[in-house]
C-alpha cells in the first residue's frame, strides 16, 4: 500500500507545492498530489501550476496576508528553481 509520502514523492513536486494546489482548488491534499502529477506530465501542466501558485500570491496580497505572500513566493521560487521552462517564460 502506498502511503501519501510515496506518493508526494512520485508526483515530482514538494509538499508545499502541493498544499498550494490543495488549497487553491480545495480538494484534499492527496487529490492534489494526484491533480499536481497529472499537471506535470501536461505539456502545459507547469505553466498552469505557476498560474495557480501567482493566484494565491496575488490573493494573499489582496487580503494583506503578508506572510502567506512571503510563504508562497518561496513556494513559487523553489517551483521555478526545479522546473527550469519557466524561466523564460515572460506572461505566463
């Protein structure tokens, strides 16, 4: 049986990136590690996790949740750092 550490591990992405899919599409966190593995594998797939990471930054700002705004640009910057086709990627 699969545990949802292995299963976090198998879907390529890190635990705070996937909480940021769960929260944004409030699904549970095991749906967005399934959710997150099939947006990878997408040929648009990490441009659309960007999308969802720049959302909840944006909100977080609206709602003048600092915190949450420095959390999730570390989030954003790691994501970026481990799949490089985003960093030419201008408005996307």
């Amino acid at each position: 049986m699969l545990t949802y550490e292995d299963c976090l591990a198998l879907s390529g992405l890190t635990e705070a990136e996937i909480e940021t899919i769960s929260e944004h599409e409030h699904i549970p966190q095991i749906v967005a590690v399934e959710y997150g593995r099939y947006l990878v594998e997408l040929p648009d797939g990490t441009r659309r996790i960007r999308r969802i990471i720049l959302d909840d930054i944006e909100a977080a700002r609206a709602a003048g949740h600092d915190d949450r705004v420095a959390r999730l640009r570390a989030v954003l910057a790691h994501f970026i750092s481990t799949h490089p086709q985003h960093r030419h990627r201008p408005n996307t």
